[in-house]
C-alpha cells in the first residue's frame, strides 16, 4: 500500500533545510569537467550523500574519465521492481564570472531563489532524488522496490566514457525503470515529461596554413589564411536553407509521426516565451520564417542541425593587429533525430570535406549520443502524468523528444528501460548561463512529484519474473 500523501509531504517538508545544506555543500565543489576540475572530490560527496540517504554507494573507475558513483539499497520486500535513477554531478564552466551576480560556487537565495553552477543542472536535482527517496523510505518503513543510483562525472561534456562503462556493468545496471536526470514545468506551469532527446555529434575542425602568423599587409597577397580556409570549409557543410550538405544525411533521419504530431499539437505555445528569453525581433528566427503551432514545435525537435558554437583564430584582443592567421579552429555540433547516428555523421564529415578539397582539416571527434525515445504511452509515463497533475494542479504535458541531448539511449535503448522525468526545473532557470538557479518552490514540487510517483511505481512497473530471471522456461 502506498505511503500516505500527508507523511509523504511531511517528510519532504522536514528534510527541506537540510536538503538546502547539501545542496550548498554539492555547489561549492566546481566539478568542471570541461576543466578536469574537482570531479573525483565531487564523486566522493556524491557518495556520502547516498550513504546518509541510507544507499551503499561505491566510486567506481573509469578507464580515461572520471569516477561513476553507484549506489544500491535492496529492498526487504520481495518481488519488488527495480529503479535506476540517472544523474550526473558535473557542471558547466561559471564563465563569463563577470555576468553573476554572486560567486557562481557559493549557493546563495535571494528572492526565494537560489543561485549557483549546478543549482539546476544536475546537482539540485541529485539532491531533490535523495530528498525524495528518503522521504519515501521514512514513511513507508523501507524502500518499496530496490534503489540504483549512478552519477557520472561527463555528461556536460558528451559522456565520451559512459557507453563502455554501461556495456560492461549491463547486469549491475539492469533495473526495471529509470528515474531521468531533470525535468520540471513548462512556461504555463504545467508538469512537462518528456519521452526522448535528440543525438549530438560534436567536432572540433582545425586547419594550419603557414608556420607562424604573417604580416597581412606582406603575406595577404601571397599565404593562405587559415581563418578563411576554415570559413570556406564550414560554408561547405551547409547552404542558406539551413539544409546540410553531408552526404546521406537525411537518409535515415525519422519524421514526426502521427502520434508525435498528436502530442505537440497539445503542447502550449512557446514561442513568445522564446522570443522574449532571447530579445528575438519579428523575422529574426532562422531564415525569416514565422511558422508558428504545430509547424513551430516540429521544427523544433524534428529537424536535424548544424550548429558553429566557437571559432578562434588570429588576433582577438584589443585594438588592432594586422595578422594573417596560420591557424583556426573550431568546434560545431550537429543535433541528431531518430535514427541518425553520430559515428555515421563522423564517416560522412571526413568524406565531405575531402570531397570538397578541405583533406587539410582535421577533425577531432569529441563524443557523440544516439537520438533516444520511450513510448509515451507506457504506464510509467502515464503514471507521472497523473501524479505531476495532483502536485501542479494543472495537467501535465507529454513531449515525445526534447531538442537537447544526453545518454538516454544507453538506457531506453541499450538496457531497453522505461524512462520518465520529473524534476525541479522551470524554463527560466538560465542552465549553462550565468545566474542558474532553481525557484525554491519549485524544488518541492518536483520532489514531492517524484515522491508520489516512487511510492506507487508498482502499479506502472511489473517487477521481472523471478522463475524467468532464474533461467527456466514456460
């Protein structure tokens, strides 16, 4: 019999200052992984926290990246399910520091807010899963199903060393359903869940002409510019329609289909919420169209893209410099849609460019994610919809994919896992930027959602069939 909603509730409500505590404790450790920063002291933390929670937790090596953190608590009870929650306790660079206002590492409220690198991007929400978990745990006696908890140290980076360490742990990962790493509420305040992520291949394109930087006003007659060879080459990748260029690349990418079309249909508009975020004026969105609807929100998941999000070449200080550059490089991500895959992208970059005549830029491959999907209509999906809508008081909304990425397919895909989100975020809370923050409330809400959730996910989850699991036939 599930826990009470009052004990549930109360529970959470008890655990709330402390929670904050830790959540002050977890900010201050800046587990840059751009950076190689702090990660292992964080993965330590990361354990006590499960530890206190009452989860055995081990730091795990990983050949070439930072630690996994695992935890485990079983059950007393039998045949129970079996849940792994997924989330990661590195964060993105603080930079640019001067945008903050308050030190990026120090957890601090204001406004019922509280502000920090990782506040919403994933250390609140690893503190919001043990808030909830424990509250389940004190109100029912025990856990009702057996607890997994794995926190990496790379996603913000593309979890380049995850994929091995799932295929060789598969047994010790199986589990019967997964908690994601975020979610939280759309701009009208509704729950929003969401059932997939687009992929992403990520590259670093790098060129060098000349030994050393020249004069222009001597060698821009006669060298080759780096900076203008690259700028030719990226210009090659793409055409003013926005339709990448890559050989094959729209072979195997997936329409939305009709369900999917079904479940934005349904979603609110959010595009005068995004035009407003980013000061967008009317014609500005990519090539001047004004598709709004169903057409926007398709346009926005569905369609595969090439992104530049950095170049760096020659002079880029104060005042001037009259540099022929000898080198240039920079980085680019596509974002992938159902059934593309990033290491075909990675073949089919290298043949383009060589095809193109660009054999001299390398390419440094950083890491790339499978698009991911889950049915949304599986029981768990259903079963967070009706328990976000008793904690929001509003229903909640189904998104069939989310135009970012993460090693969702791993687990939807690899270990075949159901997947819901719940979580404390709301649109505003500036993740990756300056100035992230959670909203306070919204931080109880989302852990009293996932608390109602975890306390009935047996009539969603069907544990596996001991006689099965044992080996036997029917």
């Amino acid at each position: 019999m599930p826990a009470s909603l009052e004990a549930l509730d109360a529970n959470i409500h008890a655990g709330r200052e402390s929670a904050m505590a830790d959540l002050a404790r977890l900010c201050a450790v800046p587990s840059v992984s751009a950076k190689g920063q702090a990660l292992v002291p964080c993965a330590e933390l990361v354990a006590d926290l499960m530890r206190a929670c009452g989860i055995e937790a081990q730091i795990m090596p990983v050949p070439g990246g930072p630690p996994v953190v695992f935890g485990e608590a079983r059950s007393r009870r039998e045949n129970v399910p079996t849940v792994l929650f997924y989330n990661h306790y590195d964060v993105q660079p603080p930079e640019p520091l001067d945008l903050w206002h308050s030190d990026p590492f120090t957890l601090t409220i204001r406004d019922e807010r509280a502000y920090a690198r990782g506040a919403a991007d994933d250390k609140g929400h690893i503190i919001s899963r043990l808030l909830a978990l424990d509250a389940v745990r004190k109100a029912e006696g025990d856990f009702p199903f057996h607890v997994k908890f794995l926190a990496e140290g790379e996603e913000e980076v593309g979890s380049p060393h995850l994929g091995v360490f799932v295929e060789r742990n598969r047994a010790l990962l199986q589990a019967d359903a997964c908690i994601w790493e975020e979610g939280g509420e759309n701009e009208q305040g509704n729950p929003s869940l969401y059932c997939g992520m687009r992929g992403i291949a990520y590259f670093e394109l790098s060129v060098k002409t000349i030994a050393y930087d020249a004069h222009s006003g001597v060698g821009g007659s006669l060298l080759p510019n780096a900076a203008w060879r690259l700028v030719w080459a990226l210009a090659s990748l793409k055409d003013p329609n926005e339709r990448i260029l890559l050989p094959g690349h729209y072979d195997y990418a997936q329409p939305a289909s009709l369900r999917d079309l079904e479940l934005l249909s349904a979603l609110p508009e959010n595009e005068p919420f995004i035009r407003d975020q980013f000061e967008i004026p009317q014609g500005g969105f990519l090539g001047g169209k004004q598709t709004t609807g169903l057409e926007w929100r398709r346009r926005a998941v569905f369609e595969p893209t090439l992104t530049i999000c950095g170049f760096e070449s020659g002079w880029q200080g104060p005042g001037a410099k009259t540099v022929l550059p000898s080198e240039a490089k920079c980085k680019i991500d596509f974002r992938l849609v159902p059934d593309q895959d990033p290491d075909d992208v990675h073949r089919s970059l290298r043949a383009h460019l060589d095809a193109q005549g660009f054999s001299d830029v390398h390419i440094n491959y950083l890491g790339g994610q499978k698009p991911a999907r889950v049915s949304p209509d599986h029981p768990l999906v259903k079963l967070a919809a009706e328990t976000g809508a008793e904690v929001y008081g509003k229903p909640a909304v189904i998104v069939p994919i989310v135009g970012g990425s993460g090693p969702m397919w791993w687990f939807s895909g690899f270990l075949g896992m159901p997947i819901t989100s719940p979580g404390i975020e709301y649109p505003g809370v500036r993740v990756h930027a300056p100035d992230e923050h959670i909203r306070l409330d919204d931080f109880m809400r989302g852990t009293r959602h996932l608390a109602r959730l975890l306390s009935r996910i047996e009539e969603a989850i069907s544990p596996p069939n001991p006689t099965l699991a044992a080996g036997a036939k029917l």
